[in-house]
C-alpha cells in the first residue's frame, strides 16, 4: 500500500498535528505551549526509541544518552559560538548519529539482557565524561546568555520557533517511524526481533541492520535535546542523562503497545497526561519513579501488547487505523 | 573442480569440547540431484548443515559451493550466495504473519528483491507448500505440520540453488508424509538442488539419487538406496537389525 493511502498512517500523523497545534488554540497559550511541548517531547523520543525496541527487539535504558550528548554538543555551539539553531541541531544529530554507530559496533553483538545492561553503564559512563569535561562546564554545564535569543526577536518569539521546529520534527519522526516500519529495511528488523539467528539464515545481514536502527532511532533524541535545553536556556549533566528518563521512555512505549506506530505516540501522551496529574499531588511527586515501575510491572503481566495492541486484538476492524 | 558439482564437502571435522561430533566427512553433491543424509540420532546430520551455512564453521576442511570456498562464511553470506536451508527445530518468526515470513525469505536472499516482488513470490510459494488460506495468520498460530511448511516454504521463496531440508517430515502422519514428498520432488523438478536429512526411512529413500550415512560423525558408507539398504555397516549402526534392508525398502522403518 503507498503511504498516503493508508489511513493509519493519517491518523497518527494527525493526532500529532492536532497535539502540537492546541497552543494555538488554548486560552493560556504560553502554558499551553509548556505543557505541549513535554508532551511531543515524549512522543518524538518514545517514537525513535521503538525503533530499537519495537521494532528490532533490543530493550535500551541508554536512549537518553543521545538526548544529552546531542543537547550539549548543541547547546555548546549555540553558547560559545553563536551558531543558529538549525545548525546546532544538525550538529547534535550528527554527534548522536556518530556515538550510536560508534557504540552500535562495540555492543550491539550482545543479546538480550546484556545489551540493555551495556546501555545503563554507558548512560552513567557519558554523564561522568562530561561532568569532568571542562569545555562544557563541568558539573555546573552552560547557561544561554539572554542576548542569544535576541537573534530570534527575543525570548518568547525563541520559544515559539522552538515549539514549531519540534511539532515538525515529531511529524517527522512519525513518518520515519511509518516508513520504517512498512519497509524493506524494517522487515528485517522485526524478523531479527523474532529471531535473530533464523533472520541471519535467511540473508538478514543482522549487525548492519542493527547498527543502522540504532543509528536512526538516535538521531531524533539528538536533535530534541537541542531543541530542550535551548527552550530551557542551561544544561547540566544531571538533566542530560537522567537514567530515570530512560526508563520513563521504555514505560510509555510498552504503555501505547511497542512494535506500533501510533503505540509510542499513545504511551508517551498517556503517561504524561498520567504524570501531570500525580506531579501536582506532593505525595507522589516523591515516588514518580515507583509509579513508572509499578505501571510497566502492570503492563507487562496484564497487556504486554499495550494499549494500541490491546485494541488490535481486541477489535480487528480496527487495525486499519491503529497501526 | 567439475562445473556440475554445486557443494563439495572436503574433509570437514567439528568438534564440541569433547566431543567429536564430525571427523573428516568428504563427499560432492551434484547439480540437479537429491542427496540424502541419514545416521541414527546424535550422529552429526544438523552440525553438517551447520558447518555448512556457517553457524558452527568447521575447525578443519573446506566447504565448496558453486565453485567458491565458502568456509567459515556468516550464514547471512551463505544465503545470499544461494543458499537455503530449514531447521529440524522449526524457528517461525512467531509475531510475523505467515505471508511476511515468507517475504523476509524472498528479500533477503540471493535475488535480493524489493518487497512487492516479494510479495508476489511468497504467495506463489504459499500455494506451492499448502499454506496459501493462512497467509495473514501469525506464524506462531500454526500447528507444528503447518510451521515445518512454513520453514520449507521461506527456504524456497529465496529461490536457492541449493536447498538443505532437516527432517521436514518428522512428525508429520502418512498423508503429510507423502504430500511432502511429492512437493521435495516438485521442488528438485524444478532444478534446486537437495541435501535432505531424514528419519523417515522408507520416504528418504524412494526420493534420494544418492544417500550418506553418518554415525558418531564419521561417513560410513555411501551410495545408491539400494546399495545403503544392503550394506552391512548401515544395518549394524541401525540396531544391527538384519531384516532392516527390506523393512527400508517397504517403507516399514
Ligand atoms: N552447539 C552444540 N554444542 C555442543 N554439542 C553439540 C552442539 N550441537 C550438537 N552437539 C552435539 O553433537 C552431536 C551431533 O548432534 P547433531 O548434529 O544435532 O545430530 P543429528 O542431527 O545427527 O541428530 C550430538 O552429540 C550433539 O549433542
Ligand atoms: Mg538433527
């Protein structure tokens, strides 16, 4: 089937559409734009990390990595050298393309429990790195000085022109998820999900395809942590590679149903809406963490297939749509 | 080395540890026949096809295919020189759909195709093997008969030269029994070559040119069918049963 006329597609892309375009139409649209943009942060990362995991059958705690790396790589361009954003972007791209092939090599030959072993200890090993990098302020990071936003018309025009370019990347990753997913390429990836061994046997040259998902689902985490820390005006290793982040990412994939595309999309804009909620609660402010953890503990005994794959079992006509 | 001779095996030894499970097997396949490999359980049949497909590559010999040295080749190289082969353990990509398995067949193999010319092969294949009605059911749904179609039928949607089948009819009833062996005549009609390995006596023997025998890892004789059922090594490694020779031939081993 062409793209543009399979009607899941349509509806995943509109869904994100109608997320990123409600600031637009809010009565507080500042706070409506927050509130968003946490909320398509979540779906562009969910979405590149399934990727990995969906779609290839690789469980990675170090997603985030690539968020950091790329965020501080761009962020450094964007303080020191004054660079545009689009051009802090690519460049944050490039260095999560770049450190994903670089590290696809050296651990995507280990399986399983291992890999997603490997990928916790090079989260902790990157956020060691740069807090004793100098260049990019050690322990304290970076701060954007105000003057940087005037070249935008000041700060709050900046916030909407960073609000915009992440609507459009989310789109994008959707589509890059889609494409995926229905490709060539992507058959190879769920036949190494299923079974690597049968898929090599069958011609699946699987540490090429391995490496290449891992370098694409990076690339998007890349570009978002640009975009993040640039909205937020500083960087510091404790944001930037925040393991816990990792895993809310995992929960909001397997929450939507991973393998999907609109699953991630779902997950992510569940458990955020989830999350906004208990934040306000002081209680659970405390113990977010145990929640993500009791919901995936949840997850995994009652709909491992998630929520979007719930509804596929449970309703076959809907499949058209929910894909 | 002749042009007709599509797999020549060359000394091929393996060890696991301590055991050694082959030593020094020799033996050309040639194009356009059907060669069976039989030996009771544990002799070393499937660590042959491993040897051969490069999951265990052998710690001595040489495997030659369509004239290439293909030792120690990853099994993803072997297959797309034109090389397919079923597990004796079937191994369905289980969240797949039956169609898609045999699509990744089609893709990925020597011929390489774009998916909608794969699509095309694979539902041509899944009317040749049986298993065209389940199409868009998960692999993992089907019943073991159904899967052991499935391997055979995700082998040859690559379109190999050579095709090496591991007991594709073990646990299979009579009537399976013989619908598969009409398709693996099919298959060879067709010009694939075949190295089969097979329990079912009396099957292995009516379609095979050529037969191997192999016991503790060693090749102890090789021949016609007739010659195998008769000579006396073969019957003394199976049980030493001498009524054994006829029993193949009636179909009653
Ligand atoms: N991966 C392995 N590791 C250790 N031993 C193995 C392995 N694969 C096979 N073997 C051993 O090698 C011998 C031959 O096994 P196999 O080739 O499966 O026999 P067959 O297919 O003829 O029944 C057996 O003793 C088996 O236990
Ligand atoms: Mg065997």
């Amino acid at each position: 089937m062409k793209p543009w006329r399979d009607p899941g597609l349509w509806l995943s892309l509109l869904v994100t559409a109608a997320i990123g375009l409600w600031p637009a139409v809010a009565a507080n649209k500042p706070y409506a734009r927050e509130m968003m943009f946490t909320v398509l942060m979540s779906v562009g990362l969910a979405s590149s990390l399934n990727i990995m995991q969906g779609y290839t059958g690789y469980v990675n705690f170090g997603h985030i990595i690539f968020f950091g790396l790329g965020g501080y790589v761009g962020f450094y361009l964007l303080s020191v050298y004054h660079a545009p954003l689009y051009v802090a972007a690519l460049a944050g791209a490039l260095t999560a393309a770049l450190v994903a092939f670089l590290l696809g090599k050296a651990i995507l030959r280990l399986r399983g429990a291992y890999f997603a072993l490997a990928t916790i200890g090079i989260n902790e090993a990157a956020r060691s790195f740069v807090k004793n990098f100098d260049p990019f302020g050690g322990p304290t990071g970076m701060t954007l000085k105000f003057h940087v936003y005037q070249a935008y018309g000041g700060a709050n025009q900046a916030l909407w022109i960073t609000y915009i370019a992440l609507v459009v990347l989310t789109l994008l990753i959707i589509l890059v998820s889609y494409l995926v997913k229905t490709s060539k390429f992507g058959l190879g990836l769920m036949a190494i999900r299923e079974n690597e061994d049968a898929a090599e046997v069958m011609g699946i040259v699987a540490p090429d395809a391995k490496t290449w998902a891992y370098v694409l689902s990076a690339v998007f985490p890349g570009i978002i942590g640009v975009l993040f820390f640039f909205k937020n005006g500083n960087i510091e290793p404790g944001d930037a590679f925040r393991l816990q982040q990792s895993i809310e990412v995992i929960v909001m994939v397997m929450l939507g149903g991973q393998g999907l595309v609109f699953g991630p999309l779902v997950g992510a804009a569940v458990y955020q809406r989830l999350r906004g909620y208990l934040l306000v609660s002081p209680l659970f402010k405390n113990i977010q963490l145990a929640v993500a953890g009791l919901l995936l503990l949840i997850i995994i005994l009652f709909v491992p297939a998630g929520l979007i794959g719930w509804l596929r079992g449970r309703f076959p006509r809907l499949r058209r749509w929910l894909v | 080395m002749s042009a007709d001779i599509i797999l020549r095996v060359e000394n091929v030894s393996k060890r696991f540890g301590g055991l050694q499970a082959l030593s020094d097997v020799t033996f050309d396949l040639p194009r356009g026949q059907i060669l069976g490999l039989i030996g009771p359980n544990g002799a070393g049949k499937t660590t042959l096809f491993n040897a051969i497909n490069g999951i265990y590559p052998p710690e001595e010999g040489r495997v030659l295919f369509n004239g290439q040295d293909i030792t120690g080749w990853k099994p993803y190289r072997v297959a797309k020189a034109g090389l397919a082969r079923t597990h004796q353990i079937v191994q369905p990509l289980n969240d797949l759909t039956v169609l898609e398995n045999v699509m990744a067949g089609a893709c990925f193999g020597h011929e390489n195709h774009p998916l909608g010319r794969a699509r095309e092969i694979a539902d041509e294949v899944l009317e040749f093997v049986g298993l065209a009605e389940r199409r868009d059911l998960l692999a993992g749904s089907l019943n073991v008969a159904q899967k052991k179609r499935l391997e055979l039928a995700r082998a040859l949607a690559s379109h190999p030269y050579l095709l090496l089948l591991d007991e594709v009819l073990a646990g299979l009833n009579p009537a399976e029994i013989a619908e598969m062996v009409q398709v693996v005549l099919k298959i060879r009609d067709q010009g694939v070559t075949i190295l089969i390995i097979e329990h079912v006596m009396h099957a292995l023997m009516n379609v095979s040119d050529r037969v191997i025998v192999l016991d503790y890892g060693k090749q102890i004789a090789e021949g016609t069918p007739e010659e195998i059922a008769n000579n006396p090594r073969v019957i003394e490694a199976y049980l030493g049963d001498p009524k054994l020779a006829e029993k193949m031939l009636r179909g009653e081993v």
